[in-house]
C-alpha cells in the first residue's frame, strides 16, 4: 500500500511562505505529477513528502499514517533525483544493490532484486560496466533501478529527465510509464514540462506560488480548466487569450486552443499579420500579429505555406472557446 495524504501543509524559510496549505490526497497505485512553473514549490513540496524538508504545519501522512516525525529512510519512499547521484567507482550492479547490502540483505536477495529491477529496465547487459562507461540516459535508468529494489511504498521522480536530450526524455519517460504499469507503485512526479504530466499522469496537480490551483485528470485540466492559469499552462502550444470586448462578448477575457482558430486569407473576426511560421511536417503552426490582442497562434494539421508579412483574418470557434472574468476565474455556462 502507498497512499498518501496532505492535509494543510504550509512551509515556510523564516518569514518567506513557500508552501501555503496544501490539501491532497494520492491513492495507491496512483501517478501523480506535481507540474508548475519555476518556483511554484512543488520540489519543496516533493522534498516535504520526502522527509527531507520539515513541515511548518499540517500532516503528511503515508497509508493513514502521521509521518511528519519520522526519518526519511523510515518512510519507506525511494526517490529519483534531476542528478543521477551514482558511485563511481561502483558496477551498475553495485550501485542497484547498495540499499539492500546496507540493510544487511543476503547476497541472494540482493541478486535476486537487482537482475528482477536490470530486467525491468534493459540493464542486464549493463551490470558488470561502472557508471562513467554509461550514457546519460542509462545511468538514470540505473537511478530508478536503484529505488526499484527497495520496494517502496512510494517513488518519488524530481524531474529525472530534466538532464537527457529529447529523444532519449522520450524514451525514457515511456520506460517510466511501463514501469508504473508494471509495478503498480505509487509513484509522485515533479516536473516544468507540461507535456511529461499530461501523457504520463493518472492525476495532475497544477501548483502556483505555493498553492494548489487545480487537480484532476490531464484531459479534464485540458478541456476544463477552472481559470487562465491553467488554461495557459496546461497545453502545448499554449491556449490564446482575446480580450472580450474585442469579439464583442460579455468576458473579459476568452480562451482559444490553437487548433480551434481558424486562419483564412479573406474574412475573419480578427484581422493580422503573419509574424511566424513553424513547419513542422505532420502539423503548421502560424503566429499571427494582431493589433489589441498580440501574438495569437493557430495549429493547422499537415503542411501550409503561409507567408510572413501576409495579411490574413482569424476567427476563434466559440464553440471551443472558454470564458473568464476579469479575475481570471472560468466562467461557467
């Protein structure tokens, strides 16, 4: 078992307040990620679970559990760090089976974990090698290897891909969640990068300034945000956001995606200049410059040849539009 529960938990650095009450609850099994922009607090946050950062006030609590006085390595949680944190002068091997051999396990059920968790992770060939003859991306499979043999309640991920190029954050992050699939493990992860938490979460908790701004599944964060924070950020590319007396609406504000404006080069709500373009094979994304609202950008599947510099109209479909009021808060209807 490994569910976790927050119940008010603030943090603060002497007068500074990082952490400002945060309640949540992760059921076992679950996979959730903590994503935010710089600074939001969800490391901390992440650090707090951990045991490795004091709680200022509220409960952490681990299968219904008060473990704000207990010591990190009695939380049973095994964390994965943003650096690989690996012996060098250790085998792969080794470095998998240190936990256990400081635990005072056998030599068999050492083995035992370490080539069930190389298994799981494609490291058989890779055993015997130390880490400076590994790639980046196989010495933080070697990392996660290493919380796999400890079998613990919880994992916790401190964006673990943030150090690996793109193609290899991909494949990785598919290992994890083959892994999650696989272990069935609780497993908590932070990271900036809103595309990581939306293919990889069962749940996702949008953090800002301290605060938990919103939490549900990715694709209910995607069509219902419950304000422009999170309509922003969870998205990529990010939503637009029109003034509404602009388009003539009562709003203050309205949200478009992308790929629910239309471009055309003869009628539109919203006339513009083609700023930029992006071809990106299988989709087109064109910024378009318009007076009173900014840099907008439209998402067109496949290949366009529109210009820059070239005049053309836009116009949101409002029946995919979201609006907000003048406190940013979704307004619902």
């Amino acid at each position: 078992m490994g569910a976790l529960t927050l119940t008010a938990v603030t943090k603060s650095f002497g007068k500074t307040d990082v952490i400002k009450g945060v309640d949540l609850t992760v059921a076992d099994g679950e996979f959730c990620v903590f994503v935010g922009p710089s600074g939001c607090g969800k490391s901390t946050l992440l650090r707090m679970i951990a045991g490795l950062e004091d709680v200022s006030d509220g409960e952490v609590a681990i299968d219904g559990v008060r473990v704000n006085e207990t010591a990190p390595a009695k939380r049973e949680i095994a964390m994965v760090f943003q650096s690989y944190a690996l012996y060098p002068h250790l085998t792969v091997r080794d470095n998998m089976g240190l936990a256990l051999k400081q635990a005072g396990e056998s030599r068999a059920a050492i083995g035992e974990s370490v080539n069930k968790a190389a298994g799981m992770l494609s490291l058989d060939a890779l055993l015997d090698r130390r880490p400076a003859e590994l790639s980046g991306g196989q010495r933080q499979r070697v990392a996660i290897g290493r919380a796999i043999v400890r079998t613990p309640k919880i994992f916790l991920f401190d964006e673990p891909l943030s150090n690996l190029d793109a193609a290899l954050r991909v494949a990785t992050r598919i290992e994890i969640a083959k892994l999650h699939r696989d272990l069935k493990a609780t497993m908590i992860y932070v990271t900036h990068d809103q595309v990581e938490a939306m293919t990889l979460a069962d749940k996702i908790v949008v953090l800002r300034a301290g605060r938990v701004e919103q939490v549900g599944k990715p694709m209910e964060l995607y069509n219902n945000p419950a304000n422009t924070f999170v309509a922003g950020f969870i998205g990529s590319p990010q939503m637009n956001m029109l003034s509404g007396a602009a388009l003539g609406i009562k709003a203050h504000t309205l949200g478009i995606r992308p790929e629910h404006l239309a471009i055309s080069r003869d009628k539109g709500d919203l006339a513009g200049r083609v700023s930029h373009v992006e071809k990106l094979g299988g989709e087109t994304l064109v910024y378009v410059q318009v007076d009173g609202q900014g840099l907008l950008t439209v998402r067109l599947l496949g290949e366009y040849d529109w210009q820059v510099d070239e005049p053309v109209h836009l116009t949101p479909d409002q029946t995919r539009a979201f609006l907000f009021d003048a406190d940013g808060l979704r307004i619902r209807g």
